[in-house]
C-alpha cells in the first residue's frame, strides 16, 4: 500500500476507517489484514474522544458527571509494518487542538530541559505532569522504547501522573511492554511502569508480512559503498561534488560546530548541510540530544567512512541507531559513504534488536518521496495553548 500523500481531513468529517476505505481504492493499496485490524481500533477511539469531547464540554459534562476518559493504545510489532503511518492519521483526523505528536527522542530531551527549568518546585515531576495536562489531551508518542535507568525511573511516574491527569496516550514501539528494557540496569524498577502500561493502555501487536519502506523501489543513489582504495577514494570525490552542488556558494569556513558545550570537528559546513566522518559523529561520548541540536539545524547532512562494525563496537552502533532515528523523525537528507551496505554494517550484531529498524530506515531515507520531504524540527511545547 502507498503510504504517503493521501488528503486527511481533520474537521471530524471523516473517521480513521472512512479515510483507511477510502484509500483501498488506490491503484497500490495492499490488503493487510494486521492494518484493518488496528484501523478498527483507532476507529473506536476516535469516536470515543469525540464523545468524550461533547459530554466533557455539555453542561452536565461540566459540573456533575464527568466522562470517564477514553483508554489509549500501545501499537507494537516489526518495523516497517505501519505503526507510525496509522498513528499519524488518527492524529491528523482527530479534531481536537490539544494533541501532540512527538518522536520520543523529542519527547525525552524537552522533558530533561523541562525538569531543570521546574527544579525550584517541590516536585518538578508533578509540575511537569500539570503542565502537559494542561495542553494536552492527546499525546502521540512515536517510537517508545526505554535504554537508559534515569529515563526509565522519570518514564515511571510521569506515565501515571499523566494517566492520573485525564492524558490520552497512544504510542507506539518495536517492542510489547514486557520487552521494553528488557536487560536494563535495575528493571525491577521499571515492572510497575509496564504494568501501568498494560493497564491504562489497549495493548495492540501490528504484525504482517511487508516491510512498507523496503517495497518503495524508488531509489536515489545517496548510500555509496566500496570496500577498496579506489572505491572509497571515488565515493569521497562523489561526496564531496555532492556537497558543492548543495551548498552552491554558501560554505563556512568553519572546522567545527558547537553543540551542548562541545566542539564536533566536520568536513564541510554551510548555512544547510554538514559533513562529518562516522568516528566523529558516531565515537566519543556523544548523545541523543546532540543529534536532535543538528538535526534542528541542517536539513542535509553527509556522513562518511561508515564501518562493518564488529561485535565489540556496540557504543558506536547505539549512536549510530540514535542518529538515523533523529534524522528520520525530522526528515533530515542523509548523504553517506560506507564500507558495506546497509544491511551488513551490524552483521557480527553489536545492536541486533535495534539495528533491524536502523536498516529499514536508511532504506526509506533513500526514496524520492523522503528526499521530497519538508525538513522539520519536531518539539514538545508543553505550555497551555488552548482548549480542545
């Protein structure tokens, strides 16, 4: 099935099961079963919030009996099986004004700036779970998944305040709740997070038999690979006319960028697009918000010398994991060299459970319809901006 540039209608107009029948009759449209199901159950939520919304807003729904608030969804499964794809249209057809849709590296670095900026409250937490409340009834969270303690303690009681608070949450995730931090640094900890999850939460596997980004045959020959001298010394020359063309004029003369109080040597640099090589991308100390500062500022960013990593090099696969993530999600051009293909970077299985994303990914990364995107900078505003 085509996944992209089908018209949503966001004025209550048209259901998530009317939009998923209205595009069975696409000349590309691939019956999946797994899909219908999930459209079904996003189609009853939908209803559900709406009628959540009228009762909450009728005069009885205002002072005597208050509507109890819909349950949200946990879509899971494989990657490339749609999850993200029938999130986003339940989100772009469901007439509401508080609503977010938010990748969770996002979600995840706003809540650490956040925490800081609430440290002079009793308890930053709370105020934070009021404050989401405040301009949030529907949260859309891309992409779940826990591998760090510190965000897996904040996850904890964030989730419940934000349940507690009337936050309809609908995610999704590669994994069921039982396989998220699944050998984690004090897990015990996190079992009541998974448990609240599975309670507040329909529980939903996503499951079929076709990657959707892998079936996009469209190819732009952006991943160049060699594994000699000559090869590699062509894809450098090739990178590099790339760049010129992209920058067309607009170079710095810049050795590094600045990011989080730390200098990142490139390549290149101009006004849109930087150059780096994997070791200094990729090596070092570092993190998810570093990607997440220069995807908001390069639409276009070249990387070379991407490795066969060995089974020793599971740092540098976790970052390179969380790079392709952030640029995913904001739609960020990736230009790149390396010394294998996609599919063989990880082959000794530094990131097994990850890196499967990671390839699937980088193969949509290298579509005409991706390419075509609008670079963007998704964020959390977590203040109060008006009312469903």
């Amino acid at each position: 099935m085509s996944q992209h540039h089908i018209a949503i209608l966001a004025d209550g107009s048209m259901s998530p099961k009317a939009w998923y029948q209205n595009i069975q009759a696409l000349p590309s449209f691939v019956a999946d079963a797994a899909q219908a199901a999930t459209v079904e159950e996003l189609d009853a939520l939908w209803h559900q919030l709406l009628e959540f919304k009228s009762r909450r807003n009728s005069f009885l729904g205002r002072s005597l009996l208050k509507p109890a608030v819909p349950k949200g969804l946990y879509l899971w499964g494989g990657v490339g099986r749609g999850k993200t794809f029938l999130m986003d249209a339940f989100y772009a057809s469901l007439p509401y004004r508080r609503k977010r849709r938010i990748h969770f590296h996002n979600f995840m670095a706003e809540i650490h700036r956040e925490m800081k900026l609430l440290e002079h409250e009793n308890d930053p937490l709370i105020a934070l779970a009021d404050r989401i409340a405040a301009s949030t009834r529907l949260l859309c969270l891309d992409e779940f998944h826990v591998n760090d303690i510190a965000d897996a303690m904040i996850l904890a009681r964030l989730m419940e305040a934000i349940f507690a608070r009337g936050v309809v949450l609908i995610t999704t995730s590669n994994y069921a709740p039982d396989g998220l931090y699944p050998h984690g640094l004090q897990r015990q900890n996190f079992l009541p997070a998974i448990a609240l999850l599975q309670r507040e939460l329909k529980v939903l596997q996503v499951e079929g038999g076709n990657d959707y980004r892998q079936r996009i045959a469209t190819r732009e020959p952006l991943f160049l690979v060699a594994d000699d001298a000559d090869g590699i010394v062509a894809n450098e020359a090739r990178l590099h006319d790339l760049f010129e063309r992209i920058a067309a004029g607009t170079q710095l003369n810049e050795q590094h960028i600045e990011v989080h109080g730390r200098r990142v040597p490139v390549k290149k640099i101009s006004h849109t697009a930087v150059w780096f090589d994997f070791d200094e991308l990729c090596g070092g100390i570092h993190a998810q918000q570093d990607y997440l500062a220069i995807a908001h500022r390069f639409p276009t960013i070249f990387l070379s010398h991407i490795p066969r990593l060995s089974a020793a090099q599971t740092a540098e696969a976790r970052r390179f994991t969380w790079l392709i993530d952030v640029l995913y999600d904001n739609h960020v051009r990736l230009i790149a060299s390396s010394a294998v293909p996609p599919e063989k970077i990880d082959a000794e299985g530094a990131m097994p459970a990850e890196f499967s994303r990671t390839v699937s990914r980088l193969s949509e990364m290298q579509t005409q319809h991706y390419l075509l995107l609008q670079h963007c900078s998704r964020s959390v505003r977590l203040g109060a901006d008006g009312v469903e």
